[in-house]
C-alpha cells in the first residue's frame, strides 16, 4: 500500500474520532449539567428536611403549632444560587408558606396551570407522594412581565410527619444557554484541529505523491 494511500487513511480516522468524540460529548453533557443542578436541588432539600425534623423533634416542649411556625420561618428565609427558595404547599394543595407568593398563602393552588397546561402544585404532591423528585413546568421570573413564562424544574420531598410537600425549583433557561455556549466552543475547537490536520495531511500528500511520480 502506498504511503500517501496510508497517510489519507490515518487522517481519516482522526477526523472520524473527533466527529464521535463531539457526538458523545454533545448527548451527555447536557444530562450532566442537569445532574449537577439537580443534586445542588437535592442538598437544598436535605437541609430543608434537617430544619423541619429539628422542630418536629421540639413540638412535644413547645408545641405543634409554635414548632411548625418556627420552622417556615427558617424555610422562608433560605435562599441559593442568588434568589432560588423554597416552598411548602399542603396535601390538599394549599401554600403553607412561600416567600415570593405570601398573598396566596393558606390557599387552594390546585387550579394554578401554567401555559402548558401544567397544574404545578398538582404534579408537586402526586410526585412527592410517590418518594419524591422532580418534574418541569413553567413559571414567571422575579423582574420579568408577570405573563412572561420560563422553564423550570423543581425537586420535592413529603415531610411525612407533618404531610407538608417541601419543593424547590431553578430556572433552567441559564442551564440551556450555557449547554450552547459550551457546544459551540467545542464544535469551533474541533473544527479548527481538522482544518489543521486537512491542511497538513495535504502538504504531506502533495509531497508524497511528488517522491512517488518520482521513483
């Protein structure tokens, strides 16, 4: 086999493990940017869970009442990744407590729809009866048009002592933004090295096909 027929092969194959290589990192990082976000979801809850077995340990010395007061309060207050919270809602799909929302709190959320015609607070508690995790809706962001909607998935546990749906929920439109970015990077990066190895695979060529005419 001649060297050029060789040397084509060879740069061949390189391109074809870049372009796999692109494939597989294009289906599963953005499975992994999820994972990440809904694990730092997870540990939300945990703590969340944490505060609400502490005071559900405390209502035999000050009560049932004083004890889950207190422990909304504590609910009410945490807050991650700038302005992500956590929320509370009822069996009976009733807001216990939610920070950004205290006007609608003791009432019926079970008609809240979102423009897909998901029932949030529905999903919420079928989910979190089933042992928890998550799903996706739409919700309105905090300084946007009330009527502007953006994707979200949420994450939530029943605290069973209590029957309180404990939920929390990020915006994920940043997730899908930086899941681009990345791509394009890569597809830039990748595109660039095979332009490189075209170009030199074809000066090698060239200079093989000339020593071949020659002999």
């Amino acid at each position: 086999m001649k060297a050029s027929i060789k040397i084509s092969i060879l740069i061949s194959f390189i391109i074809t493990i870049f372009v796999v290589k692109d494939i597989v990192f294009i289906v599963t990082e953005k499975s992994l940017l999820f994972e990440q976000h809904l694990n730092e979801s997870k540990v939300i809850l945990q703590t969340a869970e944490g505060v609400l077995n502490y005071y559900y340990s405390q209502q035999a010395q000050i009560g049932t009442e004083k004890a889950q007061e207190l422990a909304l309060t504590i609910l009410r207050q945490m807050r991650y990744e700038g302005g992500n919270y956590i929320w509370v809602n009822t069996l009976e799909y009733r807001f216990l407590m939610h920070p950004l929302l205290e006007t609608v709190e003791g009432q019926d959320m079970s008609q809240l729809t979102d423009p897909d015609g998901i029932k949030p607070i529905i999903v919420a508690t079928d989910t979190a009866l089933a042992g928890g995790g998550t799903f996706r809706y739409s919700w309105p962001k905090p300084g946007q048009p009330a009527d502007k909607y953006f994707p979200k998935v949420s994450y939530v546990i029943l605290f069973k002592p209590w029957k309180w749906v404990v939920g929390t929920g990020s915006y994920v439109d940043h997730i899908e933004s930086s899941y681009l970015n990345v791509i394009a990077y890569k597809l830039i990066i990748s595109l660039a090295c095979i332009i490189l190895a075209i170009l030199i695979s074809t000066i090698i060529l060239k200079q093989l096909y000339t020593l071949e005419k020659d002999l």
